[in-house]
C-alpha cells in the first residue's frame, strides 16, 4: 500500500523525487532510469508507425500529483501538463481533502455502445419488431464471441432499438445499440469487433443493408469530498472561526 502524502516533494529536483519514488515502492529501480533517461520517449521510427505524415515527436513535462486519497486509499496521479502551477494546484486541494477523508467515489454500471446502423428502412416498426423478436438470439450470438469476457461477469447485457426520420430526405433509419460490460478493459476493439460479425446476423432477420458501425460509452461516476471550513482556513491563514462564520 503506497503512501501518496510525500512531504516536501516539490522541493526535491528530479534526482530525489525519483529516489524518493523507489525508497516508497511506487516505482522500480528499471522504471527509474528509463524515466531519468526519457527512454519513455518515442522515437520517431515507432512515431510514425502510429500516426500519419510524421516529422518528429513532442516531448511534455511529466508529473506526478500526490496526497489523493479516493475510498480511503492513497493514489499517485501521473499528469502531463506545459502549464505551470496547475499540478501544484491539484496536489494542495487533494491535501486539503484527504484532511476530512479524502473522496469518495462511486461507479454505475459502465456500459460501451456498438451503434449498428440500418439505412432507407421503408417501415420502421416492422423491422424493429423482427429484430426485437430475435433480441434474445442476438445477446446470446454476440456473447458466444466473447467467452471469457462473459466468464469474468461482462459481455452484452442487452440490445435496444431506436428509430429516427431524417429530415433531409424522409427516410427512415433504425440504429441498434449493443449494451457491453467490458469489466476492466477499455473494449473499444473488443466491441468493434462484436458489431462487425452480428452485422450479418442482423441484416438476416430484417433484409436490410447495414450501414455504420460506430462506438460510444454510457459511463457513470459520482465524486463526493467533505471539507471543514476550519481546513481552508488552516490553509489560507485564517482564523478559523471567521471561516466557519463564512463558509456557505
């Protein structure tokens, strides 16, 4: 368990906050040269294997903010930020914070969205219902592609059918929204790839032509801190009845 309340660390240079990072078991001694040595730096060979018409790479200053406290465990925050005092600034409300237990953080179910398309549909309600009829055997299809995903508490939870006008020419479209847990993955590729193989299944049940196939995130977190007026006042010099007198 990391201690993320590191007492005169923006007085350190670089040297000794990284020593100060492996005395504390927050990173390696091998992690410590490569960040000492920028081997964390791309270099323009794998640069321009990610990206297109590459000349260069562009380095940003890297920054850890300390003392976070999130359910009642401590946190060190990378952050990567040109912008002075921004990083202090975080750092000094997070110490502020923790003083009354730090934050507290809940997570609903997060869901990502596989959009499927379905374009010109002449009779909406119809293809909606054909689909619905077979809702159950979809979920069940796209879960078979996903095993160990489903194992691990995930997979597609539910599909939901839409249908939208568009103005422009009056046509119908009806768009499908596959509901995936991806439990601990980001599941972009992981949800691509379920509406590109049920594109199929799908243009089986209502003989229609799937056009787009795109992905979206229904995500939900809720933060909460508490903090006592005579903490801000402790903080900004203040006596710390005239703060409570203030605080609103």
């Amino acid at each position: 368990m990391i201690n993320s309340r590191i007492p005169g660390f923006h007085k350190m240079d670089v040297d000794q906050r990284l020593d100060t990072l492996v005395d504390l078991n927050i990173i390696t001694k091998r992690e410590r040269k490569i960040l000492k040595d920028n081997g964390s730096c791309l270099s323009s060979g794998v640069a321009d294997k990610m990206s297109e018409n590459v000349i260069g790479v562009f380095g940003l200053p890297l920054s850890i903010a300390t003392n976070f406290l999130v359910n009642k465990r401590d946190y060190i925050v990378p952050m990567v930020t040109e912008e002075p005092s921004v990083v202090a600034g975080v750092s000094n409300a997070a110490k502020i914070t923790r003083l009354s237990g730090g934050f507290q953080v809940k997570i609903a179910e997060s869901l990502l969205i596989g959009q499927i398309q379905l374009m010109d549909v002449k009779d909406p309600e119809v293809v909606i219902k054909q689909l619905e009829l077979e809702k159950k055997k979809l979920i069940e299809f796209a879960n078979s592609l996903q095993p160990r995903l489903v194992l691990r508490g995930g997979g597609t939870k539910d599909i939901e059918f839409f249908k939208y006008l568009l103005e422009d020419s009056n046509k119908w479209m009806v768009i499908l929204h596959l509901l995936v847990d991806t439990q601990e993955a980001m599941g972009a590729n992981l949800v691509n790839t379920l509406c590109e193989l049920i594109a199929p299944k799908i243009e089986s049940i209502c003989d229609h032509k799937v056009s787009l196939k795109i992905l979206s995130g229904d995500f939900s977190a809720t933060s909460s801190m508490f903090t006592p007026p005579s903490a801000l006042a402790m903080r900004m010099g203040l006596p710390s009845e005239r703060s409570s007198s203030t605080a609103t």
